[in-house]
C-alpha cells in the first residue's frame, strides 16, 4: 500500500523517507531495524500517527552578546506512542511555542523502540507491561536504574521518571535515582539514556527470526 494520503506535500529527501513513503517500510519496528538513518520527522508520523508529546521542563537561558542579551527557552520534551517507542530532546529558541515544536521535531528523530515485557519471573501475565531486564542511565550527576516489576506494582518513580515511563508504555517498574534529581533535565536524560541502553539489548525481528 502506497503512503502517499499521509503528510499531503511531503517529498522524502532520505531512502528510509522514501521507502516509508513508497509502502516498503510500513512499521516503526522495521524503519528502526533498517540500519537507515531517521531524519525525518514526517517518517514518525506516519508510521505512528498520533504520538503524545509532554513538555517535562522549559527554562530561559540568557547570553550576553555583543549586541547586548540574548534570552532563550530551552524546552524539554518526551514523545511516546504509550506502547513501546518513546523519544526525548531539547529544544532551544526565541519563543515558547517554537521550542516546544523544535524539540518534539528532534524527539521524533531520537525515537527508540523499548523492549517490554512481564516484570518478573512469578509474573503470570502475557502482557507486555513492564521492562525485560534492570537497566541504568547517566546524565550528569544524575543516575537512573530501571527494575522491572510484576504487574500490579504501577510506577514507583518521580513526576519526571514517571512521564517518561508511560510515554514509552512501561506501567510497572521500581525506580532508583542518584545525583542532583531535582534537575529535571538531567533526571528525564537520565531515563531515557537507561531505556537507551535497554533498547540495544533488542534483537532486530529478521535477526531473531534466522
């Protein structure tokens, strides 16, 4: 099936766009396991359409230049279908609104798929709620760990930790911060380091499938 009734005046300028756009590539899973590079934003957006974004933090930075100074907002976002892909990115400009849009643009093109799974070996469930293995996370100061919990648990995690978590579709899991946590920056970079570096643990499907 041909993309092409998504994002009308949208002209892929990458292989991975065009694939996506030509209906060779029709999942997240399969755009991700490519290998191709992701730098279009538009390819997130079709191939997972309705994605929610949350605003985790906005700051005004200020820079002395020679012109005199320089105020920015510097917006963090989180993006996350809720059910396993989940990105993360600062953005920084002039405006409120364009930092917000600046960077779910980048988060989209951060976008991981997270391996999930039941939280434990005593968990009877099928369902795929909660992380495959413990995993950690550094940004600064700031270190994560992610334990996988049975279901039932929920989410024993900070407002920020939290959001991201749920954005990815993880609904139960024990958390441990260390460092400066009350930088909400650091601790939600932290996080998504952490699921980061569980995702590289993920067997692409052709590869399971030999």
């Amino acid at each position: 099936m041909s993309g092409n009734n998504y994002n009308d005046g949208w002209q892929p300028v990458t292989r991975l766009g065009k694939l996506v756009q030509e209906g060779e590539i029709d999942t997240m899973e399969a755009a991700l396991d490519s290998g191709l590079p992701l730098k279009e934003p538009e390819i997130v957006d079709q191939l997972l359409p309705g994605l929610d974004d949350e605003v985790l933090d906005i700051n005004m930075v200020q820079r002395m230049t020679d012109s005199g100074r320089r105020v920015k907002f510097r917006c963090v976002v989180a993006v996350g279908n809720r059910d396993g892909f989940v990105g993360y990115a600062e953005g920084r400009e002039d405006q409120v609104g364009a930092a917000i849009q600046k960077a779910i643009g980048i988060a989209k093109l951060n976008i991981i798929q997270v391996p999930r799974g039941s939280g434990s070996w005593e968990d009877r469930s099928d369902r795929p709620h909660s992380l495959t293995r413990r995993t950690k996370g550094k940004a600064g100061s700031v270190e994560v760990e992610l334990i996988p919990a049975p279901e039932g648990l929920g989410l024993a995690a900070s407002d920020t930790v939290r959001a991201v978590l749920e954005l990815a579709g993880i609904e139960n899991a024990w958390t441990k911060s260390h460092g400066n946590t009350r930088t909400t920056v650091n601790l939600a970079k932290a996080t998504f380091n952490a699921l980061e570096n569980a995702s590289r643990s993920r067997i692409p499907r052709e590869v399971a499938n030999r």
